[in-house]
C-alpha cells in the first residue's frame, strides 16, 4: 500500500462515518502531497516539511511508505462496516469524471490543468464539460468557441501520451421545451453530452416532466445532470418538481445515466429519488462537477451513496473503460 492509496482510503473511510469535511480534506490534501515521491521509507519528520502535511498524516506517511498498513487506517477499517468497504471498492474502481468544467467557462483553472489533475488521481479518462451558450452568466461556449476548445482538447491528448484521454463534452442547457442549447450537428461530434436544466426550476410538475423526458430521449444526450437543482448550504434551493417515475424510466430505456452530482451543495438526486431511479434500472455517473482541481477528490462522496444503496460497477459507467463507455455510446438507440 503506497503512502497515497492509505491517505486516501483514510479520507474515504471518515467521510463514510460523517467527519467534518475539513478533516477529509487534510488526509486529501496530503495525498497529493506524497503523489510524486519516490518509492523507499520516509520518515515522519521528512513528511511534515511537505507542504500540507501535519503529525497524524505524516505518521500515516511513514508506516504506509514501507509498505504497512498505517496504524490509523487499521483502526478506521477495523470498525467499517461491509458497505464502507464496499464504497471503498467502487471509488477505488473509478476510471473517470463525466463532468467537469474549465476556465472556458465557469471553472477557475485551465483545461490542462483539469486533465493533469485527473490523470495524476489515477483516471483513465475525464470529459471536459463546460456550459453552454445560453448560460452567460457562467461564459457559456458558443458553437465557434466550442470548435476551438476542440482543437486544444485535440492538442492536450496528443501531449498526454498514452493512459489518459481528455473526452469533448459539454454540459449543454435544457431549454424550456426540453431541446439542448447547441448546434445538434456539433453535439453529435462531442464524446459525452451532459444534459442540465438550470432556468426555471420553479416550473410546475407538467412542464418540468416534459421537459426533462425530451431531453433524456434525445439520442445526443448521454447523462442527465443534477436532475433536481437543489441546493443544501447556505440559503438553499429548493429541489425542482417533477414525475420521477416517468422520468427515471425514461432514462433507463433510452440509457441515459442519471447523474450522482458529488458537489457538497448539492448531492444531487436526493437519496429518495437515488433509490427510486436504481428501482428503475437506471445507470449512473459519478461525478464531481469540479471547477478546480482539487474539487476531483468529491467523487468519493458519490461512491458512498451509490453503496449505501447497492449500486454495483456495472451500473456505475465512471467505472468502466474508456473502450466500453464510448461504445455504449454510439449503441444508444
């Protein structure tokens, strides 16, 4: 066990028990601390001089760097339940993100900066998914400028090398009668279209239904996006109202994965709607909806849940291989 997989699956195991985020973060933040030192013993006090590391994740440093188990997480896994474990397992599976956003729009770091992030967590794959034009408030992409970001996606993989890809992709507006914000042709060209509504989220039941059903019937669309709108911190949002039965299904007929959004504001489906669209036969995407690179580490969050509810890999496409989740793509009906 290397000092970087021990500080993780430490984080992982106090979120599970609830701990206070900051806590979560300072085993995180060690984590990529450690990521780039080489192999070999490293004793506590070498580890406090990197830079975000205190006494306990330096102590977690030193035991897990020749090659035992650190006394702090035997402790955590001693007293996990199975399904803990088994959110360990699903976050230690994932392959990629489906949703992540970049300076080209509302994000605060370069795409470069995203795709490193995410490969150095150990991902095959992440989609660059910046909003869409009507979004102006969040500088949303116009068909000229997303051609551009193309061409640099472009340009970035072919400086990654091999064991990451950078996937195109957007997260494109639903529009009030449920089609996307975007030229369908240059849609059709993406790797990954996510679908979110973010105006209106207040409609009645009818409308908001029926909006949302054109948007996951449309073969473009590969993940619906935060399906509910709620925030829950600070003044809150309230979760928008519509027929989930119809919808959930819906989305497991034209396989469409309902996104598990790991953002700490808005954990979005709500556990009850989580478990009806599992009833439902639905897929998922776990996925951070980072706009920095540190916020990659939320994916743990939404493993968790889709453990508490028995969710497996295979209905989990943030754990499949780049090969599978592109030609299930281009099989959607």
């Amino acid at each position: 066990m290397t000092p970087d997989e021990a500080l993780r699956r430490i984080a992982f195991l106090l979120e599970w028990r609830g701990a206070s985020p900051y806590r979560v973060r300072a085993f995180h933040t060690a984590a990529d601390a450690v990521r780039h030192l080489p192999p070999g013993p490293v004793n506590a006090a070498q580890a406090c001089q990197l830079r975000g590391v205190g006494p306990v994740t330096a102590e977690v440093i030193s035991q897990a760097s020749t090659g035992r188990t650190p006394r702090y997480l035997a402790r955590l896994q001693a007293e996990a339940d199975p399904a803990a474990c088994a959110g360990w397992d699903l976050a230690a599976a994932s392959t990629g993100d489906c949703h992540l956003h970049s300076d080209w729009s509302d994000g605060g770091s370069p795409l470069e900066d995203m795709a490193d992030a995410a490969r150095a967590l150990g991902h095959q794959w992440a989609v660059l998914t910046d909003h869409s034009p009507r979004l102006t408030i969040a500088h949303g992409l116009s068909a000229e400028r997303l051609e551009s970001q193309l061409e640099t996606v472009a340009a970035v993989n072919s400086r990654m090398g091999p064991g990451f890809r950078l996937l195109t992709g957007i997260e494109c507006d639903i529009l009030d009668d449920g089609s996307l914000d975007q030229d369908e042709d240059l849609l059709g060209r993406l790797d990954i279209v996510v679908a979110s509504v973010h105006s209106k989220l207040r409609s009645e039941p009818g409308p908001m239904t029926a909006r949302l059903l054109a948007a996951v019937r449309n073969p473009r669309v590969d993940v619906l996006g935060h399906c509910t709108g709620r925030i829950i911190t600070g003044r809150g949002r309230p979760q928008s109202r519509f027929d989930a039965e119809a919808v959930f299904a819906a989305c497991a007929e034209a396989r469409t994965a309902v996104e598990i959004n790991c953002r700490p504001e808005r954990r979005d489906p709500p556990d009850d709607l989580l478990v009806q669209a599992a009833a439902a036969g639905c897929r998922f995407a776990v996925d951070t909806d980072a706009h920095a690179p540190e916020q990659l580490h939320w994916q743990s969050t939404g493993y968790a849940r889709a453990a508490r509810i028995g969710l497996g890999a295979d209905r989990l496409i943030t754990t499949w291989a780049l090969t599978r989740l592109l030609t299930s793509r281009s099989s959607q009906p």
